[in-house]
C-alpha cells in the first residue's frame, strides 16, 4: 500500500513579501525561509477575536504596538490554550490561557523585539536602574535579579546596556531568559488577499488532488455523500464534494448545537438528522461525558448515523478529518471503512490541510463559514462538548448564557451530590474522568487536594506532599495515598501521561 506523505512540521515563510507560504515557493521567486512549528503542528489564521485579543493583551502590557495584518496561530500542549503566535515569520509570543485566573495572557518571545521594543512604552525593565544589579553580578543571562520595586508576575522586556530582551519576573525578582542586539525592522504589511494570490498555484494543487481523490473513490459503493458538521473542515470537503459531482450531504443534529450552526446548516440544501437521543437523561444517571469517556459521540452520533445508513444504504461518505486536527488522526489514510458501520466507506480527501490551508482556502473561495469561528472558537461541536478548551467554554458563556447557565447548574449540582471540590465546575475539571498530571499539578499547585476521578483527598493535611519534587513525582506517578479505598486504578499512568511531559517540554 502506499505510504503516506508524513505531517509538516514547519512553515514557509517569504521574507520578501512577509506572507506564509503553502508550499515550498512563493510567487515572487525568493526563496523561502522555514519556521519550525510546535506539536501538533497545526497552524491557523488569527480570526477576528484572536487578532483583538491578542492586540488588547500587547497594548496592556506594552503600550501601543503596531501589529502586521497576517497573524498565525501554532496551537500547542499546555493546561489549556497555548498557541505560539507567529508574526513576520517570526515568534511574537504565546496566547495562554489560566484556568485558575480565569484570564489570557501574552508571554513576548526575545524574536519579537525587532517589530515591539522600539514602540513599547511601558513592560520594560531596566537592569541598571530597576534591580539590585551590581558589577559583582557579572553575567546576568540566568541570574535571579531582586527588583527594586514590585510588579506583577509575568513575562517582560529588559534592556541592558545595547541590549535587549525578555525576563521572567517571579516574586519580586526577575531571571533574565536572553539578550540579543535589537535592530528595528521595517516589512511590508500585506493582507489576506495578498496571502491567497501568492499561493494561488498551492491552492489550485491542494483542490485538483482533493476532487480527485474523491473522484477515485466516488463508486466504491453504489451512492455518495458528504458528511457536514457546520464546522470549516465539512464546509471545504462540502464544496468539493460538489465540485467531484456528490449531490447528497447530511447533518446530525446532536440536540446540543450552537444556534449558529443550525442557521447555517439550514441555509444549506442538505438531510439534518434529528434523531438525538436522551442526554439529559444519561447525564443525570452518569456523570457529564469527558474527554477520556466520550459516549455522547455514540448517543448523539453514531446512533442517528446508522439509522440513516440504513435507509440509505451502503455509501461512500466524504469527510473533513485531518491529520493535524490531534495526534489520533495522525495516521488517517484516504479511505477506510466505518468500522462501526461497514455500510460506509470514509474517504478523507483534506487529511493533509493544516487548519491554514483551509481557511485559505475558503477565502479562495469566497466560501460562507459559521460565525462562530470569528466570533472567537476554533473548533465547533456541541456547546457543551468536553473536548473544548476552557478558554473557548468563556467565549460559549459570553455568547450563549441561556444554553451555559442550565449546564453549569447541572455541573454544580452533579459536583455537590459527589462532594467533588467548586473547582469541578470552576476549572473545568469535570472534562475528564479521571484527572491528567498536567490537572493534577495545578490542583495540587494551588492547595486543592484532589483524587484522579475529581474526589477530594482525603488524607490528612500533614501527610500531604510538602516538597516540589515530591508533588512532581506524586503527579506522574500514582501513590496508593491518592486513590479512594475500593475505587479501580485509573489508566492515565503510562503512554498518556508521557505524551503529555513531551508536549509540556516542547512548549518552550
Ligand atoms: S461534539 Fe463533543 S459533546 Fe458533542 S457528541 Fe462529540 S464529543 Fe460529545
Ligand atoms: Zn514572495
């Protein structure tokens, strides 16, 4: 069988029009400069809310800093959002969301300082003047500095002598992280449409090799489809679908959609199944569904799918799963049999499109999205779906109250009956059964005893961990301590757990 190509790990990037490139050349003919990326190397446009968030968190911190219009987003490892933001084919920083504050934050990056530091008017940090600095200090790269007067914890620019740079300050003391010698750099600013011209020729490949491999595969089985969620991916394979000659397309209604996407399916000549079944019902005699326990998919989902298959028939369906979308999807072939249904063969014809290719792509296209992408969520589902980030669960609250506030009542309610700590409903913790390190480490981190499957420990406040290595070791491996009499041991020990360390080291 043939092998499939393996997932980019960087980006190109033209330096001479200052615009990320699809492929290997831009159309100007300079060659290209290659940006490596972050697990899992998926890469997307800053939409609307992004571009305003991440502009509003510089100015709080900087002042006021003119942005480039071409913002990328490296969507990375970490307790909740963590996307490297990359501009003028450099790194500016990262877009990290607390789920503790409850807040975004901007952590610079030293390769910003070209385009930032001769604007900022504030974030600065003098080493002569603001620290106890002194000769005797000798080299300050790494060095704890104590400051002379206190500010906020976080990530800021130094200056030191010629130099500039970033630093950690921690408790009143700030550690130099790196100094560079800063020249100001003036790029061009081009925009999005800039961006889709120079890579006109990329596009036009990406959509034949799309249409064709649906074509190949179009009478497998005796009809086609085009399986439409409301999200980018199903609007991309929904318009390619048409272009190879598919006519048919279907929706599942989970019952748990967002309003927006209902409008926009229903604009759309398609079959919406709305066969839901009971969640609520589930829900109050299991627990909320979770990450690691996703039997809403199959309720929700799967179920209304082969009653629709069976009317139907057997069916070729075209989907918009990608190998980018996480670390499951990685080795998604072509084509490959519902393994639920072999009524379905499932062909993935975007598998290798990385969220940029897409959005380019729409917009090549002149193609209408959901709403809710610009309005500040990157992935669409259910509204209260476990899979999303807390970070996108505050935009959901703002956006949607009436459809979050009978969830939320429901969590609270689920969290007192089980005597699980607030921080089930406050955090976010409910979205896994049993807790992963990363979640472990910041109850523990911030005082909250708490057992794998969201119990409260119980064990007395002296026993507990009082050392940092201790609480790292406790975090990653299980300690008979940490599990509630005549609970089973939960399987978030081996592979999981070890993926999660690789990622966190990636991050910086
Ligand atoms: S989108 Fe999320 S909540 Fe909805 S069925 Fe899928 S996993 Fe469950
Ligand atoms: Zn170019």
């Amino acid at each position: 069988m043939k092998r499939e190509p393996s997932a980019k790990n960087n980006l190109n990037w033209c330096n001479n029009c200052n615009i990320p490139l699809i492929g290997k050349t831009c159309s100007c003919g300079s060659e290209p400069k290659n940006i490596p990326l972050l697990r899992p190397y998926e890469v997307r446009p800053a939409l609307s809310a992004d571009y305003k968030l991440i502009k509003t968190l510089i100015e709080e911190k900087f002042g006021e800093v003119p942005l480039s219009q071409v913002i990328l987003l490296n969507k990375t490892g970490g307790a909740d959002r963590n996307d490297l933001i990359i501009m003028n084919g450099e790194r500016l920083g990262w877009l990290i969301f607390d789920p503790v504050k409850r807040e975004h934050r901007f952590d610079i990056a030293v390769e910003a300082l070209p385009f930032i530091f001769s604007h900022a008017t504030k974030g600065i940090i003098d080493i002569y003047t603001d620290t106890d600095y002194s000769k005797e200090h000798g080299r300050i790269g790494g060095k704890k500095l104590k400051l002379n007067s206190p500010v906020e914890n976080g990530t800021y620019i130094v200056k030191y002598k010629a130099k500039a740079g970033t630093g950690i300050v921690k408790d009143g003391s700030i550690k130099v992280k790196e100094l560079i010698q800063v020249l100001p750099q003036e790029v061009p600013d081009p925009d999005w449409d800039e961006v889709i011209q120079k890579n006109k020729y990329h596009l036009k490949n990406l959509e034949r090799s799309a249409v064709r491999s649906i074509k190949q595969h179009i009478n497998d089985r005796p009809t086609a489809n085009v399986s439409f969620s409301g999200g980018k991916d199903s609007t991309v394979v929904l318009h390619l679908g048409q272009k190879a000659g598919i006519k048919k397309a279907f929706f599942i209604d989970t019952g748990l959609e967002f309003p927006e996407t209902i409008e926009f399916v229903e604009s759309k000549d398609l079959d919406i199944i709305r066969k839901d079944g009971d969640f609520r019902q589930k829900t109050e005699m299991e627990g909320p569904p979770s990450k690691d326990s996703r039997w809403c998919c199959k309720l929700l989902k799967l179920i209304p799918l082969n009653g629709y298959l069976s009317e139907t028939g057997p069916c070729v369906t075209v989907q918009g799963n990608r190998w980018y979308e996480s670390w499951n999807r990685a080795d998604l072939e072509e084509s490959i049999e519902n393994p639920g249904n072999p009524l379905q063969l499932n062909i993935s014809p975007i598998r290798s499109w990385r969220a940029f290719e897409v959005f380019l792509y729409i917009w090549w296209q002149n193609l209408e999205i959901n709403p809710l992408y610009e309005k500040g969520l990157e992935r669409i589902g259910c509204y209260l779906c476990p899979a999303m980030l807390e970070s996108e669960y505050e935009v959901v609250r703002n956006l949607h109250p009436e459809l979050t506030e009978n969830w939320d009542k429901f969590l609270s309610q689920w969290a007192e009956k089980n005597e699980f700590p607030e921080e089930y409903l406050k955090w976010g913790l409910w979205r896994w059964k049993s807790l992963p390190p990363k979640m472990r480490e910041i109850c523990r981190d911030n005082g909250i005893p708490i057992n794998y499957d969201n119990s409260p420990d119980t064990e007395p406040a002296d026993n507990r961990v009082k050392t940092r290595e201790t609480k790292l070791r406790r975090t990653h491996e299980p300690s008979r301590n940490l599990m509630p009499a005549g609970k089973k041991k939960n399987t978030d020990k081996s592979s999981a757990g070890k993926k999660e360390n690789t990622k966190r080291k990636n991050i910086r």
